[in-house]
C-alpha cells in the first residue's frame, strides 16, 4: 500500500468506528479491491448489517471470504458464523467448523468456544468431550 492508501485506511476505519458508513465504504472498498484484509473485513460488515445502506449478502459473503481466504482471522470468524447461522451463505455446520477452527488456531478466544461448543453439541463434527475440554482450555475457561 502506498502512503495515501495508508491515509485512506486509517480514515476509513476512523469512519467506520464513528458510524459514519457511507464514508467508510468510499474509501475501504478501493482497499478492499486491491487486498486489504481488514478492509475487506469490514466491507463485508457493513454490506452483512446493512449499515447505511441496504444489507447486500451476496457482497457481505464475497468480502468475508476474501478475507478469511487471506486468513484474517476474525473474517474466519465471521464465516464460520455465516455458515453457522445461514446468514449470508447457506447453513453448513461442517463449513462452520472449518472457518472456526483456522480462527481458533490463531488463537480467537470466540472461535476457540465456539468450535468447543461445537465437538460439545456434535455438531458439524462427530461429539468429542475431550476435544471440548481442549478448546475450552485454549478459550481460558478452566474445568
């Protein structure tokens, strides 16, 4: 990224935490396009929630995979709920525990509980009390 992308970056994630998301999308979408991560990220948020704008999936989808593709980790997050919930993409349990599980090996605590919750239920994976435990332990809860 040159200076001015830099620039663009930092207002538009300035933007972003001020609500203020016609703005934030003007300038994270040019970013997006050229492979930023966290602007992807937060593209797909807004595109996902509809914030200034009308909620737009197929977007939302496409920008979350970009980045979780790219392996930002909350992206992965974020897919994994989409699978999980069927928000955006078609419900695939399996597919959920797939993007959980490359958040939680970075190290997401969400991910890390989730995907727990996850081998608890049995669900998009055969039922595994013990990895469960595991998880849960890397997510910092204690037995």
């Amino acid at each position: 990224m040159s200076d001015l992308d830099d620039i663009d970056f930092f207002s538009g994630m300035a933007a972003f935490e001020a609500k203020h998301f016609s703005r934030a999308i003007q300038l994270l979408s040019p970013l997006a396009e050229i492979g930023n991560l966290d602007a992807q990220h937060r593209v797909a948020i807004i595109f996902q929630n509809g914030l200034g704008m009308a909620p737009n999936p197929l977007a939302a989808y496409k920008w979350m995979y970009k980045a979780a593709q790219g392996g930002h980790a909350l992206a992965q997050h974020g897919l994994g709920f989409m699978y999980l919930e069927g928000d955006c993409a078609e419900r695939n349990a399996a597919e959920a525990v797939k993007w959980f599980t490359l958040a939680a090996e970075q190290g997401l605590a969400g991910s890390q509980t989730t995907l727990a919750m996850m081998y608890e239920e049995g669900r998009g994976v055969d039922k595994d009390p013990e990895k469960a435990r595991q998880w849960y332990a890397k997510a910092g809860f204690k037995p």
